[in-house]
C-alpha cells in the first residue's frame, strides 16, 4: 500500500461523522427511539434569560484563576494567554446579551416535543406565498446564531440583490442537547434519530415541498436526510460534503491529494477537541459548565482555526455564539453528539437525490469534484468559491446565500 492509500485507510478508520453508518443502523433502534411524540403541539417561544445569570457570569469571568502562559508563543498549544484575557475581558466589561436577546426574539420561535423531547426552533416565513422551505442545520461548536445574518438575505432577496423566485422559508432548528431545544436524558439521539426528528418537524408544519442544508455536524444530518428521503424532500445543499471513493487511485490528483492531506492534518493535529468529546463528553463537560473561561476558550479555538483568516467576526458574535452556550448550560449535552456518532468515516454514502454543494476554501477538508459525483448520483450544482471557511454562513453571509440561491434553483 502506498503512502496516499495508506493515509486515505487511516483516514477511513479515524472517527469524524458517521451518516451512512447511522442510516443503516436505523433497524436496530430499540423501540423507546421511536415512540411517538406526546404532544404535537407547536408552542411560540421567546428568550428571556433572567438578570440572575448575566450576574453570575460576570461574576465568574472576575473570578477565573488564569494558567501561565503557552511557552510556543503562538496558537499550536491552544488559545494564547493575551487573547483569551482580552475576550474574556470584553465579555465581562462590554459585551451586552440583552442586544442579541432582542435581535433574536424579533425572529418567530417556537417550541415542539418530537420523539419525547422538546425541539426549539425559529421558523421565519418570507413574504412570498411561493417560497421554497428551507430547513437549516448548524453544528459544534456553532448554533442557531450563525443563520441570524443570512435570514434576511434567504427570506427577503429582493432586497439584497436577488429575484422574488429566490425566496425562502427559514426553518432554523436548534439540535438536541443544544440551546433552547431540551438535553437528553438517556442515549441514543444520534444523527439518525435527529434526522428523522427534523423530517417529522417538517411534516408537523404542513410543508409538501422542501430542502435541507448543513455543515459539520448539520451536514451529517442533511446528509441522512437525503439517505431517508421523507416525503416533501426535494433536496439538499452541503457545504461540507463527506465523500470518499470506492477505490482509491494510485495516483493521486492535486485536488484528492490536497483532500487527504487536509483531512489527515484534522486528524492528526486539530482533533483533540473530537476524540475528548467521543471518547469523554461527560467529563470535559464539568469544565465547560462551570467555567465560561473553559468554554469561551474551547469554542473560540475552533473559530480560530476553521474560519478563513479574512472573514470578520466581532468579538459582539463570537460572544452571542459562546453566551447561548453558557446561559443554556449546553457544554456538556452539545458535546455528547460527538459521543453518539463516534464511529463513522468521511464517508457519507452514496446518495440518489438531487444534491448541490459549495466548497469553501477554510473548509476543514476539502473533497474533488470527481469524488463528488461517485457518491452524488444527482449531483445538480458544485461550486468552489474563493471566500470562507467552516462557518460559511456566519463568515460570508452574502457569498452563503447566493450559493442557497443557484444551488436550489434546479430544485424549485
């Protein structure tokens, strides 16, 4: 075996996201998964966090006991002393949730319980009555946040620089464990149990015709979507797409030598975060519970590293991301997705419905084209652009929504 197949098998029995892997174990669910939802009732929701929190995080952030500082003077051990203090510092003395708490609950909310557990999600309907819905997923150490800049953008494109044909729904889920939706209290809600959850949200909304998009863990569940096929699904867009050939070449192209090379880097110098939540979500949990200074600092990491370096997020949206973690106490029930889907590949597989994807340079892992279109059988729309990085939404709003906009439009 040679090095690119060596790597590219090491890259297989390393853990990422297991979408296929769920789908097909979707048999073997024991029967309390698939209880019925007690109540179908859809409940209006707003945000409301109680003075009494904001309090005790200030507190806290006043409090921290700070270690030494990285003896690599750079980023390769983690969140620099300087600019975790100066974070932290603007969190405590400036940063303001009552702004996003409002910004937020100017966004429909709602609440229902499906398969037993209450699901939060906004659901914001454009103004044309022809509009396709759109279900969004988002993933870790994102949430609901990185939407809030292209929900105007989806909803309201003539007024940012697209036709009324372009119009979207928003359907914009908070996932289990994460948020305002409700923690687990036992195993199970993997990838394939919270797709199956969102097919039933659609279902339950009245929607005959709608698509899915995702990225990190929010593409594993479009990407089970699209293995489902539940009734009204049109559709999906990716912007991380998990693809891996049946057989690997002997010689690599430059692009499937670059997927390896990136998807090994992960692997070996950036998945600490991953193989602590697989392995041990209830005890790094205690940490990011109890300090916002451990959270702030886990989550930021991630940002540092996946987002593309000239993107501009405010420290004001790092902190809405980071706080709706705090104030909901989701640092422990967020991390165990990683748990309940830690033995998977890259791979995805093979999927028959029609499929668009956009590549964003600081994506994490980067597939070809070519490996593209052996797993997507109806691959509508593929599309590198030369701006972003893992959070495509959050960092490039406008360059997000126009990919949603072409990539949809064979799909209307």
């Amino acid at each position: 075996m040679n090095r690119n197949s060596a790597s590219l098998a090491n890259l297989q029995r390393r853990t990422v996201l297991r979408a296929a892997a769920a789908v097909a174990g979707a048999l073997a669910l024991p029967s309390p998964l698939r209880a019925a939802a007690r109540s179908e009732a859809i409940t209006p929701f707003r945000v409301a966090v109680p003075q009494a929190q904001l309090d005790d995080l200030k507190q806290r952030l006043a409090r921290t006991r700070w270690p030494e500082a990285e003896t690599s003077g750079d980023w390769r051990q983690g969140v620099p002393l300087a600019a975790a203090k100066s974070l932290a510092s603007y969190w405590r003395e400036r940063y303001d949730w009552r702004r996003f708490e409002r910004k937020l609950n100017t966004y429909p909310q709602f609440r229902t319980e499906i398969d037993g557990l209450g699901i939060h999600f906004l659901h914001v309907r454009s103004k044309h009555a022809n509009a396709l819905p759109l279900l969004l997923t988002h993933g870790w150490p994102g949430s609901i946040v990185e939407f809030m800049k292209v929900i105007p953008l989806l909803t309201d494109p003539e007024a940012h620089g697209g036709k009324a044909e372009d119009a979207f729904h928003l359907i914009i889920p908070s996932l289990p464990g994460f948020g305002f939706s409700d923690k687990p209290s036992g195993a199970g809600w993997n990838l394939l149990r919270t797709g199956q959850a969102w097919a039933t949200l659609m279902a339950r909304l009245g929607y005959k015709k709608w698509v899915a998009q995702g990225g990190d863990w929010g593409a594993g569940v479009t990407t089970v979507l699209g293995h489902l096929k539940p009734a009204g699904l049109a559709g999906i867009h990716l912007n991380w797409q998990f693809v891996f050939p049946e057989k690997i070449p002997e010689v690599l192209s430059a692009e499937e030598q670059r997927a390896v090379d990136g998807a090994n880097k992960f692997l070996t110098e950036g998945a600490g975060y991953f193989r602590m939540q697989a392995t041990r979500p209830q005890t790094i949990g205690y940490a990011l519970n109890d300090s916002p200074v451990a959270l702030m600092s886990f989550i930021y990491d991630k940002f540092h590293d996946w987002a593309d370096p000239s993107s501009v997020l405010t420290q004001d949206e790092l902190l809405d991301n980071i706080s709706l973690y705090w104030l909901t106490g989701s640092g422990a029930s967020a991390a165990r997705i990683y748990w309940e889907n830690a033995n998977g590949s890259f791979s995805g597989g093979k999927l028959s419905l029609p499929v668009a994807a956009s590549v964003f340079p600081y994506e994490i892992y980067r597939a070809p084209e070519s490996w593209a279109r052996q797993t997507y059988s109806q691959l509508v729309y593929w599309n590198t652009v030369d701006k972003g990085g893992h959070f495509a939404a959050f960092e490039q709003p406008s360059l997000f929504a126009n990919e949603l906009r072409a990539g949809f439009r064979p799909m209307r």
